[in-house]
C-alpha cells in the first residue's frame, strides 16, 4: 500500500438480524510493508464467517 491509499475503510456486515457498518479513517505510511492484512490460512467461500487481522509497523 502507499500513502496515496490513505483514506476511509469501512467495513460492512449483515447477517438475519440486520446490517452494521463501521468507518475509520487510515493513514498508510510511505514505509515499505507500513500496513497490510494478514493472509488467511484457509479459503474463504461466501457464507463463511472470518476475521480479518490488520498489521501496521511502528516508525
């Protein structure tokens, strides 16, 4: 990612009760590996439930 990637992440979800959505704002970092997203072990296919791990550096 770079820094022209700065900006807002929102992250949405719906299951039978409703929907719900979050919006933060990120800043990514001219760092080389400053932010990402841990890969998932296993494969995903739509139904699942799964838990995405975000990883940033500390500079």
């Amino acid at each position: 990612m770079t820094i022209e990637m700065s900006g807002h992440l929102t992250c949405s979800a719906c299951n039978i009760i409703g929907c719900e959505s979050q919006t933060e704002t990120i800043f990514v970092s001219d760092g080389k590996g400053g932010f990402g997203i841990i890969e998932l072990k296993d494969s995903v296919v739509e139904g699942d439930d799964l838990e995405l791990i975000c990883a940033a550096s500390i500079l």
